[in-house]
C-alpha cells in the first residue's frame, strides 16, 4: 500500500454553520493517506490528544477512555469496544451490571510506518468518543470536546459510544442500556444527516432518566424526546455549538410525559429548602443545584418556558460554563 504524508489535527468544537465545526484549540499532527482517500493516525497522538490511557501495547493494542475499552490489532482489521458500568434503579432499590462488547471493521489492520504505529482515523476516533471527523481548512480533522492542544480536558464520566460503523448496528439499537431505556431512544435522530443513529451517552445520565422515571412518573413510561445529537443534527435544531445533548450529558423529555407538572417538580427538587440551594448560571439559560444526589440525580436544568412550551432538560456534569 503507498501512503502519501498528510497533516492531521485534533480539534475541540467550534462554532460554525458548514458540514463540520470551526476548529478550536487544534494541534496538528503528521498523518498518511491512502490512494483510497482513508487517512491514518499514529496510535500515540490519539492516546496523546484525546486522553487516552495505554492498557497493554504489542500485537493487541489496548486502549481506555472515559470507560470504554478498545482493542486494535496488527494482524485484524477489527476494531473490539467494551463497556461496563453499573446504573442504580431507584424501582427495584438495586445496582444494575450492563455489559457490552461489540465490534467494527477497519480499512486495515495496525500498521507500522517510519518507526510509528498508524491505525484508521475516523472509526477508531468516533469509537473512542469524537464527534466527528473530515477534511476542514485542508486538514484532516477530528473534532472532540476533550481537545485542548496537547493536554486534554479531563472528564470522568463514562460513556456508551457506538455508531453506524458497528456491526449489525441496527440489531444492537433494540438493546436496553439501561433497565428501561433502549440505544434507539437516546440516539441521534435527524435520518438526513451523516450522524443519524450516532450515540455517546454518558452513564450518569441513564441513570438519571431511571430516577426521574421512578421518582417523577412512578415507575410509568418516560418518553425521551431528545439525547445524544450529533454535530449535523444539532445544528439543523439550534445551530448551538456548545449543547449538552452533543456531549452525551443532557436529555429533554416530551412534554406529553408531564410537562410542565415534571418540568415544576424537579425544578422544586434542584430548588431544595430553601431559594439558597439554587443557582442561577448567568447566559446559559440554567438552574444549577447544590444538591446533586438529588431523586433527579441530575445537576442543571434548563430554564423554561421555552417558545411558549414546557418540558423538562437535564444535564449532568461537567457543568456547562466549563470548558469542556
């Protein structure tokens, strides 16, 4: 195979209004190209810039971040993602065990270039939590939250990450993550758009939808109208570059499913006491409570009404004036 040198970055999400994000934050990088157009990573840089911790290194490459496990190898093109974490379920008073494993395939196996391990870009990227990638500013891009030059922020959630190039992806959407929420109904919608059934859910925020389920709606259906977007999704809804929903750490739910009663009972959860126990975040349109192991188990809630409507937003930490 001959590979053409090429330069690479990784970027955090700027604004923008295009088929990609503005760049931000970027550190640029040497890559390779194929006569194919697939571009290639060093394995470093991707541990280096996304903040990824190195489990094992030889003929099986194994790699952690935010949770999530991934194998590459020298001698597949196979890419192996695991997960498992545990979700409180407030109906049965227990902790849940949810585990995963499930697999993609790669233009190529691992490969060694110049002394270097390069690996496929966009997959292993998007497996490993990227938003998104492409060519931006004649530079191949890979667009995350975590990026800031060469020390990433940090974000201790964990995440359930996968996407369209899992295999027999449409099959694996019917699967409960969590004890009464399907992948199908927390990821990204808009079926125009090249992020369609894109999903990185932070596992925090199932278990918020469990509470609010259990808590709030007593153990009935809670119908999520919004969760995971992704950058092309988001943008045809708010243009917002910063929402939550994009990270995997906010949910709306319908406002058939309670409304403004739901939306009212936990803003007097987050409200607490006592007025004190509240936040007000200035320019982001938020409540911020003190008490975030509340029957929510959320952390902000958007201010509402909205567009003359009522629904309840949730999101989690980090905390949206953060910079990640």
């Amino acid at each position: 195979m001959a590979y053409t040198v090429c330069n690479i970055q990784f970027s955090n999400i700027g604004k923008g209004t295009g088929t990609l994000p503005e760049v931000s934050d970027a550190v640029t990088v040497s890559g390779l190209k194929d006569q194919n157009s697939v571009y290639y990573v060093k394995i470093d840089d991707i541990i280096k810039y996304l903040g990824c911790q190195v489990l094992g290194r030889g003929s099986t490459i194994a790699i952690q971040r935010q949770g999530q496990i991934i194998e590459l190898y020298t001698n597949s093109a196979t890419l192996k993602a695991c997960f498992g974490y545990s979700i409180y379920n407030g109906q049965t008073g227990v902790t849940t065990s949810c585990a995963f494993t499930w697999y993609a395939d790669l233009p190529s196996a691992v490969f060694t270039y110049n002394g270097a391990q390069y690996t496929p870009a966009e997959i292993v990227c998007k497996q490993l939590g990227a938003l998104t990638t492409g060519v931006k500013n004649s530079k191949y891009t890979i667009f995350d939250f975590g990026v800031q030059g060469s020390t990433p922020y940090a974000d201790k959630n964990t995440y359930i990450v996968g996407g369209s190039w899992i295999r027999n992806w449409d099959s694996i959407i019917t699967t409960n993550i969590a004890p009464h929420f399907k992948i199908s109904e927390l990821y990204s919608k808009g079926s125009s758009t090249s992020d369609y059934k894109q999903l990185k859910i932070a596992v925090k925020l199932l278990e918020s939808l469990e509470s609010v389920r259990h808590y709030y709606r007593n153990d009935t259906s809670l119908s999520v109208a919004c969760a995971f977007r992704g950058w092309l999704y988001n943008r045809s809804l708010s243009g917002w570059a910063i929402s939550f929903h994009m990270r995997g750490r906010a949910y709306d739910i319908d406002h058939s499913h309670g409304g403004t009663a739901l939306y009212n009972s936990v803003y007097k959860e987050f409200q607490g006491n006592d007025s004190s126990s509240l936040e007000v975040v200035p320019g982001y349109g938020f409540y911020r409570t003190r008490a975030e192991n509340g029957k929510s188990r959320g952390h902000e809630i958007e201010t509402m009404p909205r567009n003359n409507e009522t629904w309840l937003h949730l999101q989690i930490k980090p905390n949206c004036n953060s910079p990640y």
